[in-house]
C-alpha cells in the first residue's frame, strides 16, 4: 500500500483482531480530524480506543513539524489495519487432544493531511 505525504504514526502488535478493528476504522476514514475523534469517543469497542490514540498521535506529530497547522485543517488522509503476527496456543481438549488457538495481533497505521483550501 502506497502512503501518501502527509503526518503519519502507527501502532504496532495490538493485542486485538484486525477484523474487530477494521469496521471501526471504515467510519471514520478521510473524515476531519474533530469529527474522527467525537465518533471514536462515542465507540464501545476496544478498536475505538486504539484508532483514537494513533490518531491523536498523528495529530501530535502534525503539530510538533509545522507550527502553524491549525486542528480543524487535518483530516484523515489514509487509515489501514494490516495483520501482525499471529501467538500460537495450545488448548486442551478430551481424549488427550489439543487444539491449536490463534491470537491474532494488529497494525494499525494513520496518515494525517492538511486540507487545500481552494
């Protein structure tokens, strides 16, 4: 996946299925900034909580690189979840067997952008 210009920030091995993660993520793609962060506030699930950070962290970085970037400029430019990798358990079963349980991880990946006024 091609990452555009912009103020990125990422969080790495999440302990949380990427596909719990991704419907979260689809509301609020190339949403401004404020809007993207009252939705996530509104969110029970734990994906919310954890899109919410790396956006803010975003947003941080936006605001340390260029002094005069206002808040309500930035929108959000590019928001993937990709797959980490996956713990592998072992999990007991009758008769001396076992069955392998996955624990899948997350990447999480948010790249902020300033809006062109025209």
């Amino acid at each position: 996946m091609e990452v555009k210009k912009g103020f990125k920030a990422s969080a790495k091995y999440l302990q949380v299925s990427p596909i719990k993660v991704r419907p979260v993520a689809n509301l609020v793609r190339s949403k401004p900034y404020i809007e993207a962060i009252a939705i996530l506030d509104a969110m029970p699930q734990k994906g919310a909580d954890l899109i919410k950070k790396v956006v803010q962290s975003a947003a941080a970085n936006a605001m340390s690189q260029n002094r005069r970037l206002d808040e309500e400029q930035l929108y959000i430019a590019q928001l993937y979840v990709d797959e980490g990798p996956r713990l592998k358990r072992v999990w007991p079963r009758s008769h001396g067997r076992r069955d392998i349980l996955l624990k899948r991880q997350c990447h999480i990946t948010v790249v902020l952008d300033e809006k062109v006024e025209k």
